[in-house]
C-alpha cells in the first residue's frame, strides 16, 4: 500500500479486478492515466463510477516511462556487489533465480556469480604450441578418430605428466572407405 502515490499510468485494459486492485494499493489515487488506445477501450461505466469516487481517468503518452523493476534491479545490484550469491538474493528478494540473473544481465552490469567450485583452473589451458617449442609428430595410426585422438592425448599426457585433452578431426572419404588419417 503506497499512500503518497496519486497519480499512475496503466499499460493494460481497465477491468474491475485492475480498479479495485489499484484502489487498495493506492489509497489516495486521483488519477490513472493511459495511452490513448487503452483509453478508447475502457467502459463508460468504469468512467463514471471513478469519477464518482473523485478518480479522473485521462489518455497520457507515457514515453520513456520508468522500467517495471528499476528498484528491484538496484536492490540486486546492491545485494551481488556485497558477494551474495544469486540464490541468496532470490530468496531474500523472494524472486526467481532467473529473475536475478535475467536483470543482471539486462543492466550490463558485469557482475558474476562464483556459484561453482572449480575443480580445475581453466585459466592454465594450453595448445600444443604454448608448450612445445617443436611440436612432436605423433604416429597416428588407430583405425577411427577417437583411436587417433587417445593416442595423441596419452603421448602428450606421458611426457608432460599433465591432464591432456585431444582431438582428431580428419576428413573422411568414402572412396577411401572413410577411413581417418588421410592427408591430402
């Protein structure tokens, strides 16, 4: 219930349930205005009966309108700046997860979560390149591409002594009996 708002803009059809409901939020309510095209909609009698109740009802161009969320995205803002997690803040917020991250992501704001524990650093990923001055001709001689990229990754991984991860994505000709490893 907000007492000082007198005045709101509606963006949908005026309906009884959408009076009453604007009443009890908005006790001293003296004007709802809309756009002209929502306005050519509303019954007369809805007309009267505000006007009654010293409620005017007038068509407003409401461009650049205020968003629908603009505190709520501040609060969120506010609550992931502090470190809480996205989960935290839906339930002290007591909206969807998606919500939040939905808003964040609307406002640009460049705030991430660390909803995960990384088992991993993916920061320290390498190419063959970064490692190798001369990168080692592996023979490749496995019968299919998975057979070719687990013998490129169990050399790699022996000499290292680190985690490895290969790939073999030949050509395929059927002429050759789509057999891998053809270089043309």
């Amino acid at each position: 219930m907000d007492e000082d708002v007198t005045s709101v803009h509606i963006t949908k059809g005026l309906t009884s349930s959408t009076i009453l409901d604007l009443i009890e939020e908005y006790p001293n309510l003296e004007e709802i205005t809309c756009c002209p095209s929502i306005f050519n909609r509303i019954s007369k009698n809805y007309i009267d009966a505000l006007n009654q109740l010293d409620i005017t009802v007038s068509k407003k161009y409401n461009w650049g309108a205020k968003p629908k969320y603009s505190s709520l995205e501040e609060d969120i803002l506010n609550l992931a700046k502090e470190g809480k997690k996205a989960k935290e803040i839906a339930g002290l917020l007591d909206i969807s997860q998606n919500k939040v991250y939905y808003l964040l992501r609307k406002n640009k704001q460049g705030v991430k979560f660390d909803n995960y524990s990384k088992k991993h650093n993916h920061d320290e990923v390498k190419s063959l390149k970064d490692v190798y001055d001369d990168v080692p001709d592996i023979v490749e001689d496995g019968k299919t591409f998975k057979e070719n990229a687990l013998i490129k990754a169990k050399y790699v991984a022996d000499d290292l002594h680190k985690i490895v991860l290969a790939d073999d994505s030949g050509i395929e000709i059927d002429a050759f009996g789509k057999l891998p490893t053809y270089k043309l």
